[in-house]
C-alpha cells in the first residue's frame, strides 16, 4: 500500500515525532543536582582521618589473610 504524500500527513508525522521526543526528555531525570550533593559528600570524606581509617581497614584486612594462609 501507498501512503498518500499529502503535507498534512507529513506534518503530522513530524509533531507526532517532536511530541515522543519532548516527553522522552522530559522523563529523562536531572542527576547535576544529586551527582553535585555526591562530590560535594565524597570530598567532605576525603579528610586525613577517612584516609587513616581506610588504610587501616585495609591494613587489618591484609593481616587477617596473612594470619589465616600461614596458620
């Protein structure tokens, strides 16, 4: 079958393309905010006493595997 290639076709195609791809976006979330609020908390933990606790979580965890292979 043919399509008839009246304009109004065509411009109706075109606004029914533009209305799926507004409501797309507008489903699409912000995350600048929410991904602000994480760098924002991720450097407030980059302190001097979250790097000691770190290496020491670590550390201990280094020691417990050592401990447990050689016993």
């Amino acid at each position: 079958m043919n399509r008839p290639t009246d304009s109004r076709d065509a411009e109706e195609r075109a606004l029914a393309q533009a209305l799926r791809e507004q409501a797309q976006q507008e489903q699409t979330p912000d995350v600048s905010e929410a991904l602000r609020k994480r760098i924002v908390s991720e450097s407030r933990d980059s302190g001097v006493g979250y790097v000691v606790v770190q290496v020491l979580l670590l550390g201990a965890l280094v020691a417990g595997g050592v401990w447990y292979f050689w016993r």
